[in-house]
C-alpha cells in the first residue's frame, strides 16, 4: 500500500501518521520562514484583527486620559507603570488567543500533511512575539503622549517591553493550543497561562519601576535573567511537548 511513495503514505495515514525522523535545523528554519510569511500574509489582508487590537489599545488610553483629567490629579508613577502593563496584557490575551482558535479543523490536517508540528509552533511564536512587539511600542508611545513620561532609563524599560511581549507571546501561544483541542475553551486558556504570566507580570512591573526610578541597571539583572530563563524554557517545552498535542 506504501508502494506509491512517502507522500502518498502521509496523506493516507492522516492524523495517525507521526514522522520519526530529526528534522534538519535548515528544513526548520525554512518551514519557519514560510509559515512566518503565511501568517504575515493573512493578517495583512484580513486586518481586522490587528486593526481591532489597536483600536483597544487607543480606547483603553483615551479612557484613562479621560478619567484622570476628570479627577484634576495627574497618575503618579507606580500608578502609570501598573496602568500600562495591564493594558498590555489584556491586549496580548485578545491577540495570542486566535492564533489556534482561529484555525479549522481541515486546515490542520493540511497543514500536518506538509509541515512539521515544531514547524508551526515556533513560527506562530515569532510571529505572535513580532505582534505583540509592535502593539506594545505602539501603545507604549501613545501611552507616553497622552498621560507623559515619567520614565528616566528608556533602554531599561524598552528591554522590560521586549522581553514581556515575548514572555506573553509564548505563554499564551503554547495555551492556546492545548485549549483549542479542548474545544477552544477560553476559560482553560486562562487557568493554564495564570501560573505563569502573573510571576511574569510581577517581575516585568519591578524592571519597568527601577527604569522609571533611574536605579542602577544591575539592579534589575536577578529580574531579566528570571524572565530570559522563562521565556526559554516555555519554548523548549513548547518545541518538545506540541508535536504530541498535534498528535492528537
């Protein structure tokens, strides 16, 4: 029956077919690069999605100028700090959370016939990490415009932004696969990412708090190396874990 070739082979066995063989780091990297356009593509035709997370993000800001103007007090700046960070996680829940859900059923088995899970995985992860990039500079400069700027070591709190839209970007990339095969259901996707993003968040708000403060950048070094050995190990857990989900 597997006469007819290797490919005929994988599109027969479907879902119960699982490749053995190590993937070549270049066959990885290629998978990445056109899984990576594929995502890039479809957002850019759709727009929607992106359109609707920054107009939240707008929104969200517009409200807080608002009610802060209202008051006739400026927000201080342990205030400003914890105002901006919830923003952003609201909004890297909104945009990480389609990143499987939004996917049917036929298109999964497609792509399981062509590309590999750990394929997938990472390729939603750096696109995932490149938006949520994006929409944190965004937010971080209209945030900055309508409420000033109180922070004194930008390079410092610019770090702080990258490594939390990574940091939220795997997380929530990684649980949001596993409740899409529990039938999309959001309120997994909270429970799971709950342990781990909010250790994060805390983290992240005490590296931004010493680049608002001007304190020594080896103050805040416990901090990023604890959120870059995070990061890792959710995408070497991911990398190893999803192509049994994918399985399944």
């Amino acid at each position: 029956m597997c006469s007819t070739g290797f490919q005929s082979c994988r599109l027969l066995f479907g879902l119960f077919y699982f490749p053995l063989s190590e993937l070549s780091f270049m066959g990885l990297i290629q998978e990445i690069q056109s899984l990576l356009y594929k995502e890039i593509l479809l957002e850019w035709r759709q727009r929607y999605a992106l359109n609707g997370m920054l107009l939240y993000i707008v929104s969200t800001v517009l409200i807080c100028y608002m009610s802060f103007n209202l008051r006739g007090s400026s927000m201080n700046p342990p205030t400003w700090n914890t105002v901006y960070w919830i923003i952003l996680l609201f909004t890297s829940v909104n945009a990480v959370a389609k990143s499987f859900m939004q996917e049917r059923y036929g298109r999964f088995i497609y792509y399981y016939t062509l590309v590999s899970p750990q394929g997938i995985i990472l390729s939603k992860i750096v696109y995932n990490s490149l938006l949520m990039l994006l929409l944190a500079l965004v937010g971080y400069g209209f945030y900055s415009l309508m409420l000033s700027n109180p922070v004194q070591d930008h390079l410092l709190f610019l770090s702080s932004i990258l490594l939390g839209a990574i940091g939220f970007s795997t997380t929530l990339t990684m649980v949001s696969g596993i409740a899409s095969k529990a039938g999309n259901n959001s309120v997994l996707m909270a429970i799971l990412s709950f342990p781990v993003i909010i250790p994060m968040l805390l983290m992240l708000m005490k590296v931004s708090k010493n680049a608002m403060d001007g304190l020594d950048r080896a103050s805040s070094s416990d901090e990023i190396l604890t959120l870059l050995a995070i990061n890792a190990i959710v995408v070497s857990l991911s990398y190893v874990l999803f192509p049994y989900l994918w399985r399944s």
